[in-house]
C-alpha cells in the first residue's frame, strides 16, 4: 500500500518541500510517495537524527492520517 509523507517545520508549522524548505509556491512538491509504509520509515530513520525541527506525517491513499512523528 503506497504511503504519502509531508515534512513540516516543528516550530512553526510551515509545510516544506522535498528539499526541506519552507514550500512557498504552489509547484512545491511537499509530498513523498513510497512503495510502502516500511520504506516511508527506513527511510524516516535515515533522515531524522538530522531534522531537529522538522515534524513527519504519514497518509494513506484516503489522506487518512496513519502515522505522526515529531522531532526528539
């Protein structure tokens, strides 16, 4: 089942771009798609001891929220 992650800004809330910034215009491409939800978090756990401010979450094909994960 494909999964969906949007990344935002922890502090502020700002939706961010596959970049990790502030997504500012609407061709910002502010989601990921992934194969599975076990790919969205391996690759989850490469990425987030580098995003101190950054809030992660999940959606299925519904945009049925499935996981959210906040910075530590």
């Amino acid at each position: 089942m494909q999964v969906a992650l949007l990344r935002s800004e922890f502090s502020t809330g700002i939706v961010l771009n596959k970049d990790y910034n502030k997504a500012l215009n609407d061709d910002d491409e502010v989601y990921t798609v992934f194969d599975t939800k076990e790919d969205a978090l391996s690759y989850l756990k490469s990425v987030l001891p580098n995003k101190h401010d950054t809030e992660f979450v999940l959606y299925d094909k519904d945009q049925k929220v499935l996981q959210y994960i906040q910075p530590s």
